[in-house]
C-alpha cells in the first residue's frame, strides 16, 4: 500500500466529476439525457485507471540531484539547482515542492515545468540568508502527471540537507579587481596617488607628473637626458585589525540584515583585500568582554579562520564596555597597527563617554571608526512635500539626529581620529576605500 502514499488526485478529476454532478442534476428534470453522466462517468473511471498505470508502472519515472553550494554567503543571492531526468516514454507535466529551510518563511514555493521524454531539465532558484548559522533543508518533493493530468504520483528525493551560512564572500573577487591598482568604485572611480614610501628600492623609471621630485636619481638623469626617479616598493605586512562592536546599538536592522551582520560582511570584505595587498589581517569582537581573537597574519588560511570566528557572533544586548576593550588591545595588539571599529554611536553623549578609551587606543594605533547612517532619516529629511504637521515634526527630528552625527565626526576629527560615516549597504566599498586611502598617505 506504500502507492497510495505517493498517489495524488489532481483539480482536474475533481473539475470532471463536479461537471457530472451538474449533469446528474439536470437528469433529475430532464430523464431522457439520464445516460449521458452515466456514460461520462463511467469513461472518467476508465481514463483515470488507464492515467494511473501510465503514471505508476514505471518505479523510477524521475531521477533528480539537487545541487548546492558548499556554503550560503549571508546577504547575498545564492543559487540552487536542481536536476531532473524524465524516464518516462512520454512528457510530463512536473510540480517540484523544495523544503527550503525555514528561516526564509517561503510558503508557497512551486516550480512547474514540462520535461519531454528522455531529457534533461536544469532549474534553479535562488536564496538570500538574512541570518548567519544553519540551514536545513527537507525534502525534494516532485509531483508527475501524465499528458492526461488526472492523477499524479510524489517523488521524494534528497532530504536532510544542512549548509552553514557564512558572512558574505560571493563578491570578494569583485572587491579584488576593484581594488588591484588602488582605484575603487564608490559613484565613480576614486584614484588615489601614493605619495608614501618606504627605503627599499624598486626600479629607476621616467619621471611623469605627481611623482615626488625628491625621488629624482640625478645620476640617471644625466646619462639619459630626461628626468629620471627613483621608485620604491610599497611597504608590506602592516597589521590591519578590525574590531566589531556586538553590543545592542549593532541589532538594529537595514533592508533584513543587522549592523552586525553588516560589519562582519564588510569585515570580510576588508581581510580579503588586505591579504590580498600582502598585509596581515586580524579581527576582534567585543561586548562586555572580548569574545573573539584572531591574531593579525598573511598566512594563506588566515580568511578561513576570519570566517570561521565571525560565524556564530551574535549581539548580547548589553551595553560594550570599551574600557576592557582598550585594556585587552594594550595587552595582545603590541605594535603599531590599523585599527577599523566598527560600532554606532547615535549621539554625541554616546561617543563621550567611550571618547577617553578611544584617544587611548589612537595614541598607539592609527584608530577609525565606523559607524552609520539612517537610511530611513535620509529618507526623511529628503522627503520633498510634508503633508501634515506630523510629517513636519518627523523631519526636524531627523534633522537632529543628522547634525548629531555631524557633531560626533567633528568630535573626533578634533582628536585626529579617522572616521567613515555610511549607508549600511555601502559599508563594505567604504571600509576598503578608506582601508586604501591610509595605504598611499603613508599614515600607518
């Protein structure tokens, strides 16, 4: 009897023995057509049993893989396939029932397709994981009918299937190629010129405008006839650090995903380049105590293990207690280094009393900071019409807590800390924008 678990009654034989009914009806006035629904519904019985054996009699009329990726990249379009093959000598008609993991509350997700016979089929769909941590996979449910389409029969394939979502990486080439020659897109191409240098010599090449005139090599100058510069290898293995902030000011959430979650796909980002530009990349996270150390190293594992601690960071809704912060990067992060913290400060006041722990960690460190826009008090204030006095009053707020971000990045530009003030859908390109900006000035 395990048929009968798989065996399905489509709309059409109920759409059919409903137009029976009416006819059946109709016969009660009218006896002389009382044959005809007989007749019908004695040929709807006969085509069903006959639908029946052209579905069934093939025990394996689907075969079907369902291909994922190895991970989910958290924020971002991740794509699953899924592959059927009709062994059935004619075309189907396939409705294929994917048990997506729960946490994209997808209900009514349906794919239908006629497959003809003997062929292949490759569908696929696509995901986007607003949450870091697993997800579980059911069933692979298709359901065949034949061109018939009274009944159909349920396949069930490929169940129990888990993949990790990790912080964003689909677009870390794109950052590379971005960012190979220093130029990154940021509404436009932003070039910057190094005008740092370390001592270790590189090559003599033909002087062009914007290079340092003290570079000029007087002795080549004169056997060539033509200004001639010294150029010097950019300097390597720097430590770049970035700390992300878990307190309750990074739960707020932006088109799905939080500012944690943000910060940590930026910080990815961010660990890629740097790696790539052969410097050391490290990464801390901290509420009311250090919860994640990764030490600052260019070895080639180091992004694995970047991801693997930044996997499971969760917000604890409680106040970060920077003055531990300050203490634990005195104790482990010795040498001078770059350090990028991620965290939001919402007014002045909130910044004031963090302020004297963050001049601390500038005196040794090259300290910036990150923290956010509101896109939905950019929304405000750029509103055009205001409609009432409410929509009035909204826009003044806004206004407030705009100026107070300007007074915050005042405050500490008065105490030569960096900052990079952004949308949270533009964290990423900024982080690494600034990450480069640093490099050609020279400052670390």
């Amino acid at each position: 009897m395990k048929f009968l678990k798989s065996l399905y009654i489509n709309n059409l034989f109920f759409y059919l023995l409903s137009g029976i009914a009416i006819l059946y009806v109709f016969a009660f006035f009218f006896p002389v057509i009382e044959w005809v629904p007989t007749l019908l519904l004695i040929v709807l019985i006969l085509v069903t049993i006959v639908d029946f054996y052209l579905i069934f009699s093939n025990k394996k009329g689907v075969s079907t893989q369902r291909i994922l990726p190895e991970k989910l990249s958290n924020g971002d379009e991740n794509e699953v396939k899924l592959d059927i093959k009709n062994n059935y000598p004619f075309t189907i008609d396939v409705k294929m029932i994917d048990e997506i993991p729960f946490q994209f509350q997808k209900r009514d997700f349906e794919i239908k397709r006629k497959i003809k016979k003997g062929l292949n089929n490759l569908l696929s769909y696509t995901l986007t994981p607003k949450e870091r941590g697993e997800y579980s996979f059911g069933s692979l449910n298709i359901y065949v009918s034949s061109p018939i389409g009274i009944v159909a029969k349920r396949y069930r394939h490929h169940s129990n299937a888990m993949l990790p979502s990790y912080p964003s990486f689909i677009h870390l080439p794109k950052y590379e190629l971005m960012a190979l020659n220093n130029e990154f897109l940021l509404g436009g191409i932003k070039k910057i010129r190094k005008i740092g240098h370390t001592l270790e010599f590189e090559q003599i090449k033909d002087y062009v405008q914007g290079d340092d005139i003290r570079t000029i090599n007087w002795k080549a100058t004169g056997k060539h006839n033509k200004l001639m510069v010294n150029q010097y290898q950019e300097e390597r293995a720097q430590r770049i650090y970035m700390l992300i902030d878990q307190g309750r000011t990074m739960k707020m959430p932006f088109n799905g995903l939080t500012l944690l979650d943000y910060s940590i796909n930026a910080a990815m980002a961010l660990s890629h380049i740097v790696l790539k530009k052969k410097d050391q990349a490290g990464v801390m996270s901290f509420s009311r105590k250090i919860s994640t150390i990764v030490k600052a190293e260019s070895k080639g594992n180091q992004i694995k293990n970047i991801a693997n601690a930044l996997y499971n960071l969760t917000t604890d809704f409680a106040e970060s207690d920077f003055n531990r912060l300050y203490a634990e990067l005195r104790h482990k992060v010795t040498r001078r280094s770059l350090i990028l913290l991620f965290s939001n400060f919402e007014t002045l006041d909130a910044l004031q009393r963090q302020l004297p722990y963050l001049r601390a960690i500038a005196k040794n460190h090259v300290l910036v900071i990150v923290f956010f826009k509101n896109a939905e008090l950019k929304h405000l204030i750029e509103k055009p019409k205001k409609e009432n006095l409410q929509e009035i009053y909204d826009q003044i707020i806004a206004e407030k807590f705009e100026y107070e971000k300007k007074l915050i990045r005042n405050e500490l530009m008065k105490y030569g800390i960096q900052s990079v003030y952004t949308l949270p859908e533009n964290l990423s390109i900024s982080v690494i924008n600034k990450y480069l900006e640093i490099k050609a000035r020279g400052i670390l």
